[in-house]
C-alpha cells in the first residue's frame, strides 16, 4: 500500500514537473486562441495578450495582429493601412509583436503630426479566400460596425 501511494507520488512530481518545465522554460503554457467565423473560416480570438515561446503576441478587439483602434481616426491627419495575409504577415508565435513587418512599418510611417496605424490582418494558412472576407468582416462586423461580435 505505501510502495504504491510512494509511486503514485513520484509519477505524480514528475507530469507536475514537467509541465511546469513546458510552461515556463519553454513558452508552451499561453498559445494563441482561435474561433471559427462563418464568413472567414477562422481568425484569431479578439482581446488577446499571451506569451508563447518566450515572444509576445497580441490581438486587438478586431482581431487584428496590431495595436488597439478606435473605429473612428482620433486625429485627422492619421495614416491608416491594411495588411492582408498568412503565416507570413501574421508572424506566428515565434515573432514577437516588436518584430512584425507590420509593427516595423507603423514605426517608420509614423511622426508626431501624422500618427499611422498599420493593421495586420492575417492568420497561418489564410489563402485568398479568407483574405477576401476579412475587410468586408472588419468593416460590416455584426454589431453596427463597432466591432466584430463572436458566439
């Protein structure tokens, strides 16, 4: 009876262990959620802000790989571009949000009298199908245009 409570115990530390190894030394313990969407196919969960592989990974309310938007621009000389695609504009989990192509390019496009907003829309394996919905998802949503709505 003890041999097998004290086996019990050690099997017990060992999944404890490692799957604490697993969440915090490799990064595999926050992945990013996704949902099915009737028009798209699939995307990204909104309001996401995990860790995986060590790399930061955030979506906005719309589902965007980018920085939270307010549906109207909050200054009129505002720059505003879309970036459509798959894995490769979306970065995956192995870039870190500071890294996208996407992220870069606000960086560069943006000055202190004419803010930019880069928008990165995109999920691995998006072909153009989904990349074709996606605007119409984005600017119609389902909730009077304020923002995408999910089951």
């Amino acid at each position: 009876m003890r041999r097998g409570l004290a086996i019990s115990a050690v099997i017990l530390g060992i999944l404890l262990t490692g799957e604490a190894f697993s969440r915090w030394y490799l990064g595999l313990g926050d992945p990013p959620l996704t949902v099915r969407d009737p028009e798209i196919e699939y995307m990204f969960a909104p309001n996401q802000d995990v860790r995986r592989f060590g790399n930061r990974v955030a979506y906005n309310a719309w589902s965007m790989r980018s920085d939270p938007v307010a549906p109207r621009k909050p200054h009129p000389r505002e720059f505003r571009m879309l970036v459509m695609g798959d894995s490769v504009i979306n970065g995956g989990a192995l870039t870190d949000q500071t890294r996208l192509a996407t992220t870069l390019a606000q960086a560069r496009l943006s000055s202190s009298d004419h803010p930019a907003f880069v928008g990165n829309v995109s999920a691995g394996s998006w072909g153009p199908e989904n990349g074709l919905g996606s605007p119409v998802r984005l600017v119609r949503g389902r909730s009077g245009g304020r923002g995408p709505e999910y089951p």
